[in-house]
C-alpha cells in the first residue's frame, strides 16, 4: 500500500480514510528535496561563539540573570 500524507507540527497526517492501528511500522522515503536538519551544533554552527562579554557563571545561575532567582 502507498499513500502520501503531509507533516503538521512534525507529525504525518496521513489521508482520510486512511486507519492505521496504534503502533504500526511505516517506512517514509523523503523527497531529494527536503534538508536533512543534522544536529543542534550544526544547526546553528554560525552562532557559536557569537556572544561576547557574557558572566562566567551563566550556565549555572541561568535563572538569576533571566528571572532575578537568587544565585546558586
């Protein structure tokens, strides 16, 4: 069986009619077209190292500096 469904808010919407029980293996062949995404680093890899000046302890006390949370 072959049927074409469309993604919405990452997840296939499948055809109308088409009933497929929960937990049924489907094997998706993507077109040459769509990207492949890659990893997070790899995504954004012209961002990394972009901010300057940031306080040494950010990662850390990240709620500190966005919320006002005392620090740790």
């Amino acid at each position: 069986m072959t049927c074409i469904g469309k993604v919405s808010n990452g997840k296939v919407a499948l055809p109308e009619g088409i009933n497929l029980p929960d937990g049924t293996e489907v094997e998706m062949h993507l077109p040459e077209s769509v990207p492949a995404v890659g990893s997070f680093a790899n995504r954004f890899r012209d961002f990394i190292g972009m901010a300057e000046d940031l306080p040494a302890d950010l990662a850390e006390n990240l709620d500190h500096y966005l919320h006002g949370l005392p620090k740790k």
